[in-house]
C-alpha cells in the first residue's frame, strides 16, 4: 500500500487563486520530505526540501514567497503555490523517506495543477 | 546535474526479460544507485536499490559492476504494465545536499505485445 499520501490529485483553478497541496507519510515519521514539479515530457525537478519544525530549503531558481512550504508534524508537510497563473500548470510531486540512511524515499502520486 | 546516463528509450517483448543499462562512472564510495520508474501521471515508485553488491527483490534484479561504474536492473518477465519510464540514480546516505534524488530523463521501457 501507499506509504506517502498525496492530496488533491486533481486542481482546476482561476488565475490568482492560491491552492495547497497536502503530502503525508502514512507509515512513518518524516522529518524530511521533498517536493519536484515535473512539466510535460520532462524529468522530475526538486523544489525544495521541506524540513520539520524549521525553514525550507528551496532550489535556486525557486520562488520561496511563490512556493510556501509548511511542515509542521513529523506526517504533513504542504505546498501552498501563491497566486497562481497558468505558468503555474504542472504536475507537483512530493516524497519522504528518512532524512539518514540508504532507505528509498517514496512519492505520492503527484498533483495536477491546471491554472485557466 | 543528474550523475548518470541511461538510453533514452528500449523496447521489450512481453514475457522476455528487459535489462535496462545505467552508466554511473563518477559515482562516490557511499553512494548508492537507486532505481525507480514512474508510469504515465503518477508519481514514481521505488523499484530497488544497492550499494555494490547485487540485489534482488520481488520486483527486479539489480547488478552492479565491481567498479560500480555501471549498473544493470532486470525485470525477469515484462509485462504490458512494466511500460513506464525508469530512472537510475546515485545518491549518497550522508544527509544535506547529498541526500537529494536528482532525476535524469531516464529510460522509456515499451513492453511490446
């Protein structure tokens, strides 16, 4: 079963609306969790990293005020993308795993993101 | 960056084994070599992963060569639902920047009929 839970699937939305994403770790305690957005035939591109209890880590070329991310218990983190427009549109992917180790990291079944 | 090179695409025939090749060859002593594949709009899914000795589970065969430069994933019997896109990546257990899964443009695997 899954062990990361991704939420919504699906967002269909006006240009301006702001709109969360939810990811949870379902089996265990995630301190770290990553977030990627991946464009039509394209390759997963980390964002950020999402740290429990403290400020993200974001990418260069990523907009920290653009892309708000929250992870305030060890099983959520979110990402709120702020005013958004149809540039916006993508495919939005979390994942967790432990933040140490050699164990893999799992994904949630990504978010698709529509800006009209 | 992604630190390794993968054949943009393969094709297998179903029931046949698929060995999708992955070259590693700045690979570091702690890094491991992982593999996913992500099927069309899902998020990707762990296949399996090794450091330098072969591995198996009830998904694929992994084979690492002893230079660790390379690396090979098997799926022994392919069927139609293995059609997906497969990535290898390195990526070290030491934490911070070194934790990262940077993707490549992977391996189109098309299970033919």
């Amino acid at each position: 079963g899954a062990v990361v839970s991704q939420h919504p699937s699906r967002v269909i939305c006006k240009s301006g609306t702001s709109v969360k994403i939810e990811c949870r770790s379902l089996d265990f305690q995630a301190t770290t969790m990553f977030w990627y957005r991946q464009f039509p035939k394209q390759s997963l591109m980390l964002m950020a990293t999402s740290n429990e209890g403290s400020k993200a880590t974001y990418e260069q070329g990523v907009e920290k005020d653009k892309f708000l991310i929250n992870h305030a218990s060890l099983t959520l983190s979110t990402l709120t993308v702020t005013s958004a427009h149809p540039e916006d549109s993508s495919f939005y992917i979390c994942s967790a795993g432990p933040a140490w180790g050699n164990q893999p990291q799992h994904f949630g079944d990504g978010t698709r993101l529509s800006i009209l | 960056d992604a630190k390794t090179t993968q054949p943009p695409s393969m094709d297998c025939a179903e029931g046949r084994a698929a060995n999708l090749p992955c070259n590693h060859s700045t690979i570091s002593g702690n890094e491991y070599v992982y593999w996913y594949r992500q099927i069309h709009s899902q998020g990707p899914q762990y296949i399996i992963h090794g450091l330098k000795n072969n591995e198996t589970n009830e998904m694929a065969s992994l084979i690492i060569t002893e230079d660790r430069k390379s690396s090979t994933l098997i799926l022994p019997h392919a069927t139609l639902r293995d059609t997906a896109v497969y990535y290898c990546i390195v990526r070290g257990n030491s934490g911070g920047s070194n934790y990262k899964l940077t993707f490549g443009k992977g391996t189109l695997l098309t299970v033919n009929p």
